[in-house]
C-alpha cells in the first residue's frame, strides 16, 4: 500500500490565497509568501496526521484546506484585548527619575518589521519571535520569551521590556457561525489598525498562534483527518413523526413490527434476552412471525472485542440464538468497530430511530428517547446506511449464552 506525506506548506498556493483573501474582502490577495507561514501552521495544528493512502486532487486538497483554515477560524473567534502603553525611566536628574510612556510594540501582533523598530531588537531575533509564535503559540510575558528565544538574556531583555506588550489572542466565543467569510469578517473586524491586508495577515498570524496552543485532537494524537469532504445528507420531508419515550417506544415496536408487509431491518447494539419472560421476547417473538408470513428480516448486532467493556456479544448471545432458530438472517459487526446505532427500518416508509436499546432499562428504567419517522425518502436514506453495515458484518454463529 502506498502511503503520501501531506507537506502542508506546499498546499498554499496563490488559488488558495487568493479564495481567503476574496472572503476577507481584499481588493488584491497578499503574496503567497506573506501568507505562506501562518497558513501551513494553522494547517499542520488542524490537520491531523499527515499521511493518507490515496493521493488527493488538487480541488481535493484545497477543499481540505479551506475547511481546516475555516474551523479555525471559528476555534480562534474572540473579542481582542486592548493595548497597554509601556513605561519607560528616564536618567536620573538632581535624585529623581521622569517617567515616560512610550508605544508598546505587541509581541504577537507586530510583524518583523514592526518589531525592529524596537531598540536592541535585531532582524534575526524579530523573526526568531515571530517563528516562535507561530511553532509554540502565543508568547505570555517576557520571561516566556526569553525562555524560548535564542539570544535573549537577562540584559537585553531588561532593554526590551519597557519596549514590548504581551496581549495575548482572547479565549474563543460563542459568536462562530462555522461560515469561513463570516467569520474571517468577524476576526478582521477585531483589528482596528493598518491596512486591510495588514489586518488579514495579523489575521491569520493570530489564528496560526491559537492553534499553535490549542491543536486539533487528530493532530494532537497523531489521528488522520480525511481531505475529502462529506456531502450533505439528503433532506427529507416527513408527514409524520411520533415521538417513542420509555416504555411508549417497547409497545409502539412491538405494534409497528406485526404490521410490516414486506421487510424489517434492525440495527441494534444491544438485544438482551436473560430469560424467556424478559420484555425483549415479544419483540424477538414478532420478527420470528413476520419471519414466518414471508416478511424479509434482517437483524445486525454489535459484536465487541474480548478487551472491551461493552460485553455485546454476551448480551447478544441469546437473542442471536433465538433468530437463529428461528431463521431469521442475523449478522454481527466487525469487532473493531461499534455498532452502537439503534433503529428499525419497516417496509418502504417508516423508521423507528433513537436511544433505546432491546433492553428492560431502555424499555422501562432510562429516559431514552426515540422517533417514528413515516417517510419513504428517510426510509430509503436509512436503508442505505444498514445495506452498507450489513455488507461489512458476518454472518453470526451460536454461541454461549450469558451466565447468571
């Protein structure tokens, strides 16, 4: 199997600039130069674990991008603190100091540029900060910077500090609408000095250092994220829904099952049958007899590991038996997967989904909660999702059945 590196810088190109600086309303994109760095940062935090199996397109990859640079965008969304002048002393003159205000140049803010407007502050050592913002996130005071920048000791530090402000990128906010163009606006409006490109790029410099803090769980524990991205699932109008809480879902099953004409799909986690007078009996009892009258009945139940707590083919076991003896069509998932969905498909136009379980605590303990969706459009969605289930389970076996 071959395996493909993502170089996350190398998916920054001028198409994809120019997308995000059309978005931010720029009447001209910035050099993919200026918005390389930040850019293949925020990627790298957001991405997840840089290799795939099958090589994307170039549309592919820029869909990629566009929605990793939109999540964070969202993620980093926030109101922005308000600069604080810096204070400087002045020689001392007949025993006393003036104290003077001078202009704080803020650390994660300023580019390499701004920062060398700083005395003391050399070219080399502005851009080791602003590489260093962009690796280890946002720099907190200036002993965090010293600590984490070469070539700054404790004297030029002391010379720096009156000169540099350390606000730092606010905690993100409820005000995300998951639209990049919308958000992105939000970010730009937080930034009320310098041109509008300069804004963007203090823009993505932001973003790039929030991430940098608060990386993405795929790219903290190295889980790969797929560049491709989901379509929508198909919207369905429904004449009618009822609502099944408790115990009106155990009766409403029972009903809706000796009713079904011509097929009944079940996708359940758990199926317990601890003894013949346990509820799940009539549910089971009223497969085996649609079974019997010529109805089609699949049932696919989850199948654990032996190192999993979920103990399903335990609470299975009996269940499967019993339709298995029955004759009804049974199969389990693979035991790397859980199947933990729980739903009912019924004819051509009716699908029973939700929490419960085939359980006495579903039916009558727990405040499950599930739906009776009348829609052959829904049905045919649904079937769709337990036709693919099914291909990947296996037929079951008899097995043991739980100890008491």
């Amino acid at each position: 199997m071959t395996v493909y590196r993502i170089d996350w810088g190398a998916m920054i190109d001028r198409p994809l600039v120019a997308v995000l600086a059309a978005a931010a309303g720029l009447a001209a994109a910035p050099t993919v130069t200026a918005a390389k760095p930040a850019l293949a940062r925020i990627l790298e935090m957001s991405g997840g674990w840089p290799y795939v199996t099958a090589k994307p397109g170039q549309a592919a990859q820029r869909a990629f991008a566009l929605r990793l640079v939109g999540e964070a965008f969202a993620q980093a969304l926030g109101t922005t603190a308000q600069q604080v002048p810096g204070l400087e002393l002045g020689s001392a003159e007949d025993g006393m100091r003036a104290i003077a205000t001078v202009t704080r140049v803020e650390v994660n803010i300023a580019d390499v540029g701004e920062l060398t407007t700083v005395p003391a502050l050399t070219l080399r050592i502005a851009q080791a900060i602003v590489d260093e913002r962009l690796r280890g996130g946002s720099l907190r005071n200036m002993a965090d910077l010293a600590n984490r920048v070469a070539n700054v000791g404790p004297a030029l530090s002391r010379k720096l500090a009156p000169f540099l402000g350390f606000m730092q990128p606010s905690a993100p906010r409820t005000g995300a609408t998951g639209d990049l163009a919308q958000d992105l606006g939000a970010l730009l409006a937080q930034e009320t000095a310098g041109d509008p490109t300069v804004r963007f790029l203090r823009v993505l410099d932001r973003v790039a250092m929030h991430v940098a803090a608060n990386p993405h769980p795929h790219t903290r524990n190295q889980l790969p994220r797929t560049a491709k991205v989901p379509e929508l699932p198909d919207a369905a109008l429904a004449p009618r829904t009822l609502l099944l809480p408790g115990k009106h879902y155990y009766y409403h099953v029972q009903t809706a099952i000796r009713g079904a004409e011509a097929r009944v799909d079940v996708a359940m986690f758990h199926i317990a049958l601890p003894a013949d007078d346990h509820p799940t009996k009539r549910l089971l009892d009223a497969l085996a007899a649609a079974h019997e009258r010529g109805v089609r009945v699949r049932v696919l139940v989850d199948r654990d590991r032996p190192t999993d707590p979920y103990k399903s083919t335990v609470i299975n076991a009996a269940a499967v038996n019993f339709l298995l003896d029955a004759r009804v069509s049974v199969r389990v998932d693979a035991p790397k997967n859980l199947l933990h969905s729980k739903f009912l498909i019924i004819d051509a136009d009716r699908t029973i989904i939700g929490s419960h379980n085939w359980s006495a605590g579903s039916y009558f303990g727990f405040d499950d909660l599930s739906v009776d969706v009348d829609s052959s459009a829904f049905a045919r969605s649904a079937r769709r999702r337990f036709d693919d289930l099914w291909r990947g389970g296996e037929r079951a076996s008899r097995s043991r059945p739980p100890q008491n």
